[in-house]
C-alpha cells in the first residue's frame, strides 16, 4: 500500500497540467487572436508563479513528497517528486517566465506565428524535468522543452536565425539518441529507470556488469553536460542565444540549468558516493570541464563583437563558475552552486532583454560593438547594463560578488584550489575589461542625435527592471538564503530519504 496523499498534495502534477492545457487553449480557441493569447497565457503564467510559490513553502517543511500518477506504485508507474531542490528550480523558472513574458508582449511575441503555445509548452517541459523521479521521464520531458525551443527559437525567421536553428536541432536530435542510448544500457544492467529504485539497485550491481553500467553513466554525463555547455560541448550556444529574440534567449537562461539540475539530481542521487563501483562516475571530469568553460566563455566575451554574442559567451561563463562549485558534489559546493545558480539566471536574463532593447534603439548599427548615434533612453539603458555588468561579473556588492566568494570558499576542500581561485579571479577581471569596453563604446562613445528617438518600450524597461529588482532582492536577502539553501543542498543529497518517500514500504517475509 502506498501511503496517502493530501488534497494540497495533488498540487504537484500542476505545474505541468497547467501550461499543458494553456499551450492548448491558446492552439485551439485562440489561434488568430494575439491579444486574447497575450492575456490567456500572463493570466497562466501568473497563476503558475502563485502555484509555485504555494509548492515551494510546502516543500519547505523538508518532507520529500511524491506523487504516483495512476495511483500506481513506484517504480512501476509515473512519479513526479517535490523536495525543497526541485521547488526552488520551479519558483525560479516562474519568475523568470513572468518577466520575460511582458517583455514578449511589447510586441516581439507578434513578430512570428504560435509564440505563446510554444512558451507555454516549452515551461510543461522545463517544469516536468524538475519534478520528474524517472530517467526516462526525464527524456521525456527534455524532449518536450527541446521541441517548443525549436519553435521559439526561430520565432520571427530570418536567415541568420534559420542558419542557427538549425545548428541547434541537429546538435540536440544527436544528443537526444545518446540519451536514449545510455538509459537502455542503464536500463539493460539495472531493470528500472525509476530514479530512487536506480539509488537502491546500482550498488548491488554485479562487477561484471559494472562496466556497462558506467557506460550508460558517462553517456548521460554527456547529455547533460552539453545541455549545460560544458566546453567542449558548448558550442551550439553561441550560435543559438545570440541568433534568437531577445525574450526566447532570456527564456534559454533556465535551460543550460536544467543540464545543470540533472547533473545534480542524478549523479547526487543514482551514481553519488553511495553507489558502489560506479560511484561520482562523472566527478573526475567536471571540475576540469568547468575550469575551461570559464576559460572559454571569459575569452569568448573579452573578444565579442556584439552585445548579444556578449551575453552568450557570459553564460557559458557563468555555467563554467556554476559547474565548478557542483562538480564538488558536498553540501558546501551544491549550496553555493544553487545560491549562484539563482543569481546567473536573473541577471543573464536581464542581459539578454537589454541587449534586444539596444538592438531596437540602434537601427542599423544594431548591437554591434561600434559607435552610433545616441540612442532614446540611453541614460537608462546606461543604468540598467551597469547594474547587469556588475552583477554578472560578481563584483561588490551585488549578489555575483556574494555567489563568487561562497564558491570560493567551498573550493578550498579541493586540492586545486589555488588553480580554481586563480581562473575565478582572473576570469572576473577579464569580464570587467569586457563589459567596460561594450559599455564605453555602446553609451559613452555615441554620437550626437541627429532626430528625436522613441524612449524603450515601457513592457522592455518593466521586464528588465523586475528582473534586476529581483537580483537586488537575492543580494539583500543572501543570509536566510543561504541557510535554506544549505538545508537543500544536505536534502538533494539524501537517499534515503528520496527512497523512502518514492518507494512503498518494503514488506517483512513471513
């Protein structure tokens, strides 16, 4: 018998039912009407951030809840899994949703057909991911996120975006048969994909098939480590968030942490200290992947000739910073990972919509990294990429400083340590040269006005601000955030406690 569930309990399966049934009203009542779409799916789109508010203060109490689809029991059927880790990623997911939904509704989300089925889809498959306590499901839901992302992507069309859209599907369909791939050998050695049975029955493997099983460890490592842009599995990034609109790029902040999440949730979970011969399978490669990641994206944005390949090049910087910190995989590493996580998504995603409003201002200079002609609203625009700039280069005293010294700190248990502070550092002062020569040319250098120029989009300049609103709030509240996220850091560490919450009680033999 499995145990019974509460009333607020079937909250858990809503934040995948509810823009599953938007995305299909929207398709079928709303199809020709942009107005009647925009308010449908804010309308949503608020009610999931209210949902995941609800969930997160219910995963607060520290219970890891499940919730078995079908009433069937695990491993068996469909489980979803809330615990405090997964309820963070929806909260953050949600909020950033909201933000870059009333930037879209300025008039980008009429530039293209479906954009608003296709954003509600693409948070079904975001949000099933982190909630998911099956490999397979897992899949599922990384499909279903991949697809409404082709669709965002090229939203607008255009030859460049169409060149990189491509680049994009081919790179992920490669990447989704190698997923498949390693679950069959996984499934092959063990004989289930639910998450919390892989936890029990991978260290009870057989030597001879160790092997097999660590080849289907490696393969997921894989997928997830290119999902998150690990050099050198990184470059379809670029390509792809500088070639999208600025809304679906900001949007794409989320999606390298959701590699980053499964990186955690599986490798923390299934193939971490406890499990056997295959145990932290993947923990030689991620630290040294991370540091040139760091590397790469630091150099990549020191050398950016447009503000948008700018804001590409600093996540895969701040993916390599974030990797470092979970390729610990202690307590110490994953809180300071999370609190920085939190961080790098609000104030990339705010990057990326300043960078589209900069794009509109300039005509047809764009975003490139020349001098032009001032732009409508350039002192504000001047504010916000300041604030932006210091908060993801992690300079004093925006919560990137805070981030970046927590890590820091938690490195110090690692025998390179000097070598990662040393690329941390470096990195950091690299990035401030960067952002200080985009500023300089983009707000300083700008030629006179030859005509009056609209000021921003009051939807842009609301989106962009909320967001920066929200970094300050993370810098302001970092204390009482970094003790919960401690606690979820000892949490997403716990078999045993995922176990037992998944699995049915064992039953004694007579």
């Amino acid at each position: 018998m499995t145990p019974a569930i509460s009333a607020l309990d079937h909250a858990i399966i809503l934040p995948v039912l509810l823009p599953a049934l938007t995305a299909a009203f929207l398709v079928l009542a709303l199809r020709h009407h942009l107005r009647g779409q925009r308010i449908a799916s804010i309308a949503a789109t608020g009610l999931l951030l209210a949902l995941a508010v609800l969930l997160f203060a219910l995963a607060s109490d520290g219970t890891v809840r499940a919730y078995r689809l079908g009433d069937w029991p695990a491993p068996y059927g469909i489980a979803l899994v809330l615990d405090r880790l997964s309820a963070t990623m929806l909260l953050l997911t949600a909020v950033l949703a909201a933000c870059v939904l009333i930037y879209a509704a300025g008039g980008v989300d009429g530039r293209g057909r479906h954009f608003h089925p296709l954003f509600q889809f693409q948070l079904m498959g975001i949000n099933g991911a982190f909630l998911t306590g099956d490999v397979f499901n897992l899949f599922v839901f990384f499909e279903v996120m991949l697809i409404a992302s082709y669709g965002l992507m090229l939203h607008g069309g255009g030859p460049g975006r169409l060149k990189a859209g491509f680049q994009y599907v081919a790179i992920n369909l490669l990447v989704s048969a190698v997923f498949l791939v390693g679950v069959g050998l996984i499934y092959a050695v063990t004989g289930t994909l639910n998450m919390a049975d892989l936890a029990v029955k991978v260290p009870q493997v057989q030597p001879a098939d160790a092997g097999l099983l660590k080849a289907g460890a490696l393969l997921l490592f894989l997928v997830f480590a290119t999902k998150a842009a690990l050099v050198p599995l990184h470059w379809w990034l670029p390509a792809t968030y500088a070639g999208t609109s600025a809304p679906c790029a900001a949007l794409f902040m989320i999606m390298t942490k959701v590699g980053a999440y499964a990186i955690i949730r599986v490798y923390g979970l299934v193939f971490g200290a406890g499990a056997g011969s295959v145990a932290l399978a993947a923990a030689p490669f991620v630290i040294p992947a991370a540091l040139a990641t760091l590397v790469v994206g630091t150099v990549g944005l020191v050398g950016s000739r447009t503000l948008r390949d700018l804001s590409a090049f600093a996540v895969i910087a701040s993916m390599g910073t974030l990797l470092i910190a979970l390729g610990l995989f202690d307590v110490e590493g994953l809180s300071a990972g999370l609190y920085y996580l939190v961080h790098s998504t609000l104030a990339g995603a705010a990057l990326f919509l300043i960078a589209g409003m900069v794009q509109e201002q300039r005509g047809a200079a764009s975003d490139r990294l020349i001098p032009a002609p001032a732009m409508g609203g350039e002192t504000l625009l001047a504010a916000l990429f300041f604030l932006a700039a210091i908060a993801l280069v992690g300079l004093p005293p925006l919560s990137g400083f805070i981030g970046k010294v927590m890590i820091l700190e938690a490195v110090r248990t690692s025998a390179i340590w000097p070598w990662i502070w040393s690329a941390i550092l470096g990195a950091s002062l690299l990035m401030t040269f960067g952002f200080a020569r985009a500023g300089s040319v983009l707000f300083w250098a700008s030629g006179p006005v030859s005509e009056p120029k609209p000021v921003p989009a009051l939807a842009g300049l609301a989106a962009v601000i909320l967001l920066l609103a929200a970094t300050i709030g993370w810098t302001l509240a970092a204390g009482p955030a970094t003790q919960a996220l401690g606690l979820t850091a000892r949490q997403a560490l716990d078999r045993d406690a995922y176990i037992q919450a998944v699995l049915p009680p064992a039953t004694p033999e007579k």
